[in-house]
C-alpha cells in the first residue's frame, strides 16, 4: 500500500511549486489583513489531491491497480490516507503562519483561538473528503463534478433557510453546554465520516468493473 500512497503523492508532486506560491501570495495577504488563510489553503490540498482521480482516469490506473495484489483495497486506502496526510502537512503549516501573521499584525498570538480555528478547518476539509470521494468513486470525476456542485448549492440553500426560519438559540445554548467537550467531539465525529466515507467508497469501488 506504500507504493500506492507515494503514487498519489508523487502525481501532485508539479502541484507542489502552484501550492508553495498560494502560501506566498495568501500570508501577504494575510499579512495585510484582507485575507485568513486558517480555510482556503488546506481546502485547496483537498482540491490538489482529488486531481489526482484524473490522472488515475486519463492513464487508466484503476483497471491496472485492481490486477495487483489487494489492489481495490490499497487503493481505497491510499487514496484516503494521501488526502488525510496532506491536510494535515497543509493544517500545521497554515497554524505556524497564522501564528506569523497574528503576531506581525497584533504582536500577540492567541494560541487557543488559532488552534480551535484550524481545528474547524481540519474538520470542514475532512467533511469535504466524505462527500466527496464516495462520490467521485460512484460516477467518475467528471460526473461528480456537476453532483458536487448540484449538493454544495443544495447545503447553502438549506443552510440559508435554517438560518432565516429556525431558531437557533437552541443550537447556541447546546454548543455552550458541550463547550468543554467540543474538541474531543470534532475528533471523533471526524473519525467517523471518515470511516464511513471510506466503507462507502471501497464497497462501490469492489464492486466496479473496468
């Protein structure tokens, strides 16, 4: 499964210089105070890693990987495990930049709301992950594509009306009960998506022909 994952890692690798100038170009701004940088860049890491289900479509990958042994399998997982790794690379970097970026701009850092912050980040991103790839793996990337954007408009209209019609006081008060709790609740729900997500995608993808 090692070889699968440096496979995935190794496709994104000309993604690496494009990834290294967003930082460049999204601290300055951040620097300047007209952008936070805790979302977009470990979003984009989502958007680089699932390129690479083109590359694996346009050089017909899947029907070579399933010959090998376990391939289905190791597929899955590496896929799932490259994503996951490069949010996280991408999460701690953004953390040590919005530690840079507070402290040129207030020349004081706040430790606890950054980490919560990227907290939040991390789990919106893997969120992503969960939709998305069981997703891409039923229809193809390029099917997906438009699926994806059809769900991302269906959640902000639902979001807008739920904002605008139901009272979320209730909401408010359970999430100032569960504040203690709130960090070990992100982690597990996380791990949960995850897992289900990754049971999802593998379950269609056993069942694909190629």
């Amino acid at each position: 499964m090692i070889g699968f994952i440096k496979k995935d890692l190794a496709m994104i690798k000309s993604n690496f210089k494009l990834l290294g100038i967003l930082i460049i170009v999204y601290t300055v701004m951040g620097l300047l105070g007209e952008m936070d940088v805790s979302f977009i860049l470990p979003f984009m890491s989502v958007m680089i890693m699932i390129s690479t289900f083109s590359f694996d479509n346009y050089n017909k990958w899947d029907a070579y990987s399933i010959s090998l042994p376990n391939g289905r399998k190791n597929s899955i997982k590496a896929k799932y495990i490259a994503t996951i790794f490069m949010i996280l690379v991408v999460s701690v970097i953004t953390t040590i930049l919005s530690f840079v970026i507070s402290y040129a701009n207030t020349k004081t850092i706040n430790y606890e709301q950054i980490l919560v912050s990227m907290l939040g980040t991390i789990f919106g991103t893997l969120l992503v992950l969960t939709f998305m790839y069981p997703i891409i793996y039923k229809f193809g990337i390029e099917k997906a594509r438009i699926g994806i954007f059809i769900i991302v408009f269906g959640l902000v209209i639902i979001g807008s009306f739920i904002a605008q019609y139901l009272d979320l006081s209730f909401i408010a008060k359970l999430l100032s009960f569960l504040e203690n709790y709130l960090v070990i609740i992100l982690i597990i729900i996380t791990i949960l998506m995850v897992y289900i997500s990754y049971k999802i995608s593998e379950k269609i993808f056993m069942k694909k022909e190629f």
